[in-house]
C-alpha cells in the first residue's frame, strides 16, 4: 500500500476549510492540516475545492508500490492578498481622515475598479484556483 499526503504550502492568517476529493469522492473538510491517505497503487485526481461554489483546483496523481506522494496546495493570491491589505488599510484611514476631493473621488474609483478586476479574474481563474504540485519519495 501507497501513501497520498496533501498539504498546504504555508500556513496563513487566517486558514479557511477546504474539501479535499480523491476522484471526485470528499473525503472531508480541513483546515490548514496534513491529509494522510493510504490507498493501493494507481492514478488518482486529486481536487481541493474551496467552501466557497466554484473556486477549486485539481491535478493528476501516480501513486506506485510502497510509495509516497505528496500534493503541497497553495493558491494563485500572493499578490492580490498585498493589494488588499494595502486597501484596507487605506480604507480604514480614510474613515478617520479626510483626504478631500478629488483625491476622494479617486481612491474609490482605482479601489472599486480592482476589486471588480480581481472578481472577474477569480471567475476566469476558478477551476484552476489552487496550485498542486507533486513530489514522489
């Protein structure tokens, strides 16, 4: 028997569930943890679906004799997440500082403009949303 470990990349803030399914069977919900599977010699797809509809990803998985394979699982969001954070923040200072027109104006413009590329972007990118990456030992 073979060994199928999948586990996230690095650890975040804030860990959200995801399902983890073996040709297209859940096996369960975790968050920010190390699956253990022990299945027979094969191949396998492996998906981790976000909680979230839609927002997934999946790769193809050869798993030999007394082998072990591991998914490491991270996602396509290294840079959106910092021009979020940078947002928030100056979303939080606006509320307590007038910056005036037409700065104002501005902000919101360039603020609601990338949110609404980043939503069409997480629609194009859905099926394809985690990286999986495969190393055999």
């Amino acid at each position: 028997m073979s060994y199928l470990y999948v586990k996230p990349k690095k650890k975040h803030l804030v860990e959200l569930p995801h399902y983890v399914l073996v040709n297209d069977q859940v096996l369960g919900l975790v968050k920010g943890q190390v699956v253990r599977i022990h299945l027979p010699a094969g191949s396998y797809k492996v998906t981790v679906r976000s909680v979230y509809k839609f927002i997934e990803g999946s790769a193809m998985v050869e798993v030999g004799n007394d082998e072990t394979v591991t998914c490491m699982v991270s996602d396509h969001e290294k840079w959106w997440n910092i021009l979020f954070n940078v947002d928030l923040i100056l979303w939080a200072a606006k509320r307590f500082v007038n910056i005036g027109e037409p700065w104002d104006t501005v902000y919101e413009v360039a603020s609601n403009g990338f949110f609404a590329i980043w939503l069409l972007r997480l629609w194009i990118i859905r099926k394809r949303y985690f990286k999986i990456a495969i190393h055999s030992n």
